[in-house]
C-alpha cells in the first residue's frame, strides 16, 4: 500500500487495517514456517506497509496534539 493511499484513509480505517495486516503477517510467517512461500518477498512487503500504517498514526496524533496546544 502506498502512502499516498495511507494519507487519504480516515483514522478509523487506518487502525482497521493496521490490524488485517498483523493478522495477515501472522499467517505469512506461519504459512512460511510451514512450507516455503513461493514469494517470500510478501513478508517483508506486508512488514514495509505495517510500518506506513503505524507512521501516518503517530503523524496524526502529533500533528493533534500541537493543535491542542495551540
């Protein structure tokens, strides 16, 4: 998922999705422990996109918090 994409989600749907992508980087790994995927790659693809999800998250509540302040 790119961040552009990230950036235009509601904050509702961007912890939404946080949470299907932990599930499905669960399942990735266990499928991977299991028998090897025939495209590994997911897994660090799935963990590149956890991390922008993450980074939007922490970006909104800062940029919140300052304009509490403010």
């Amino acid at each position: 998922m790119k961040q552009e994409v990230i950036k235009e989600l509601s904050t509702a749907d961007i912890v939404d999705r946080l949470e299907e992508e932990k599930k499905h980087l669960i399942r990735l790994r266990i499928n991977h422990a299991v028998s090897p995927l025939d495209n590994p790659h997911q897994i660090s693809e799935n963990k590149k996109t956890i991390a922008r999800l993450v980074t939007e998250l922490r970006r909104r509540e800062i940029e919140e918090s300052n304009n509490k302040e403010s």
